[in-house]
C-alpha cells in the first residue's frame, strides 16, 4: 500500500508550517511549556477556527472537515517538529479518533461538535500502575448502577488528564473491557499531575472513586474495538515521531553547513558526513513506516494492526537516534538548557514508552506475522 499526497493535502502542510513558523517559535514553546495552563488558548482557539484543525479528521454530520488519519497525521508531523505543547494529540488524536470510530452516533453527536469547534479538551486513559498499555491488563473496573456506570480504579500516563474536559477511560465491566465517557470534573475523580521528562507534553494520574460514566462504543466486550483505539493512538504517535525526527536531522545538517574547525566546515568531516547519512536513512524509513500506517488507518483497516506496530517500533528508534545524534553533531552546546536539541531528545525518549516501547511492539508484530520468539532467534 502507497501514500500518494493529493494537492490539497501538500497545502495543508505549506499553510500548517507557515504558521506554525509565525506563531510558534522556539521562545514561545518554551514559555508556554512552563506557564500554568501549558500551551497558549489564544494559539488553540486559531488551530481550531482559523485553520479548522480540531475537525479537521471529524466526520461533517458533527462538525468537522471528514478528513481521516492522512490529514490527521500531516498536522501532527507539523507539531512534532516544533514539539507544540497543546491539548491537540490528546483531543484530537486520541479522544477524537476514539469516538469517530466508536459506532456510536449518540457520543459522538454528544461530544464531536465541542471538540472540533475547540470548545472541550479530552484524552484516553488506559495504562495504570503497572504500566501496562495493553488492554488485556485493565485492572479499573465498571460497575452499572441504577440505569448508570461508575467507574473505579487508577490511571496512569494520561496525556494532559489534569485539564481534560472529557476522560475516555478504558475499564473492565462484567462483560469484558469497555470504553467509559468521565466529566473530568466529576465527582469521585482526583487528577494530578507527573513529574516528567519531556516538558513540552504533561502526563498526569488520575483516580477514580466511583465516578459516573456513559458506556461509548460497543456493549459487551469491546476489545476489538479498543485495539482499534490503540492502533490509531500509536499511528498517530508515529507521525509526530516523524516530524521530530526530521527537525532533529535538519538541525544537525544545518550545522555541520556552517560549524567550522580547523579552518573547514565539520559537515566535510567523513565522521559527521556519516552520521548525517544514517540519520537520513532513519528518518526516511521512519516516514515510509509512518506514511504505510497512515494509509492504512484510512482504509478497510485490515492492515491496520501490522502497519501501526511497525510504524510505532521503528519510528520510536528514529527519532530518539535522530535526536541523540543531533547533539552530538552540536558537541557541548547541544547539551545547554539554552539549545532546543535536549527538548527533542527528551521529547523522543518520553514518546518511546507511550503505548508501549518498541521491543514490545516488535514483539507485537512477531505475533501478528506468525513469527516465534525461537524461530527468530534460529534466524
């Protein structure tokens, strides 16, 4: 499967970089990453109408433009190389993509709107204590009361779960693991914040009490379903990858063009032209892996569960190679606070363990391909 960009999707991406160019500079991330609320409003409130970024994946009958994962993946490429801190992959990547495709018209006339207009913010928790990202291993339980849901349990890793209007949380009912709809100002949920790597993006814990819930998505159990959630997620996630992976390479190649030692430009020295190299490889497969997945997500999805754990494996390795060898071509001033290199490096290592690390999507993809631990080692 080929991923071919239509006209008006290489415009999409010309506009979004432009500006993203004006708007958001590297002083402005830095200050918005360390303010209270974590990204700017006003520069949310653009995205959202100006741009119509927040819809942009949405179905029309709910407000949005009836894009899909290609458009989708095109804005988050573009964040990832500015690393945006915004409640936008949370929202739109995440809670967004989980009720476009849950089947369920009644969520997703309930909440849509209010996220493709801006107006709400929202995430999906999954991981908990153990840090698990598998859905096999919700331990968060739900329990349906008189004619309602309470949800109980601890979740852990939420993207931007202190602030979110709207937590999507995935929990086990008696019939098997479902997707649960939690006000985050409910009563019975509690949300701190994580200390954390990557200060560009914010995690927080969140827990639940019997909280009150709306069942979204398919009765019984809905696991199919939630894979489906997951392998958007990770997809998602990989795009962002790309873009961060390919400011890191632009950055180094910038620099070795005008660093000069012993009278020439270190870009003419065999060590760095090298590094350069394999970072361009990385980076290119990265996006091949990246742009099948994406392709892949706008399809039947039958390829979808091969395509996303490839794409989350190497496009991890990527960007933190990417980024790793971005501050070793800048030598020591790629290890200053004053230098945006060490916040893609951290903002690679932080997405390397979101939804899984690559050794256990690799290990994801042995299963799916009918690979055995025994016969790859044989290999």
């Amino acid at each position: 499967m080929t991923l071919t960009f239509t006209e008006e999707q290489d415009e999409l991406r010309a506009t979004l970089r432009r500006f993203l160019a004006d708007k958001a500079p590297s002083a402005s991330v830095r200050r918005w990453m360390e303010s209270d609320e974590g990204h700017d409003p006003r520069l949310w409130q653009q995205m959202a109408g100006q741009l119509g970024l927040h819809g942009l994946a949405l179905p029309q009958e709910y407000g949005g433009f009836g894009g899909g994962a290609v458009e989708l993946g095109i804005v988050l490429e573009e964040l990832g190389r500015v690393l945006l801190p915004s409640p936008y992959f949370a929202t739109v990547a995440l809670a967004g993509q989980a009720l476009a495709v849950s089947g369920d018209d009644t969520a997703k006339a309930r909440w849509l709107p209010a996220i493709a207009d801006g107006s709400l913010t929202g995430t999906l928790a999954l991981a908990e204590e153990n840090g698990s990202w598998h859905v096999a291993d919700v331990a968060a339980e739900a329990v349906r009361g008189d004619g309602d849901w309470r949800v109980s349990g601890t979740k852990m890793f939420v993207i931007d779960g202190h602030s979110a209007g709207l937590l999507l949380v995935v929990a086990r009912a008696d019939t098997g693991p479902g997707l649960f709809a939690v006000d985050g100002g409910a009563s019975g949920v509690t949300r701190s914040r994580l200390e954390t790597l990557d200060p560009t993006r914010r995690l927080a814990r969140v827990d639940l009490d019997a909280a009150p819930a709306l069942r979204v998505g398919p009765e019984g159990d809905a696991t199919a379903y939630l894979r489906t959630v997951t392998d958007l997620a990770v997809v998602a996630l990989a795009a962002e990858q790309v873009g961060g992976a390919q400011a890191c390479l632009d950055a180094a190649v910038e620099y070795a063009k005008v660093r000069v030692q012993f009278g020439r430009p270190i870009g003419s020295f065999q060590a760095v032209k090298h590094k350069c190299a394999d970072m361009l490889l990385k980076v290119e497969g990265a996006r091949s892996a990246a742009y099948h997945a994406m392709s892949a997500a706008t399809g039947s999805k039958g390829d979808l569960p091969v395509s996303a754990a490839l794409a989350a494996a190497y496009c991890a390795d990527a960007f933190t190679h990417a980024a790793k060898e971005n501050i070793q071509i800048h030598g020591g001033i790629g290890y200053t606070w004053e230098h945006d290199a060490h916040l893609h490096l951290k903002r690679a290592k932080s997405s390397e363990q979101l939804f899984g690390s690559p050794a256990t999507h690799r290990g994801r993809l042995a299963d799916l391909v009918g690979i055995s631990v025994a016969t790859a080692t044989e290999g």
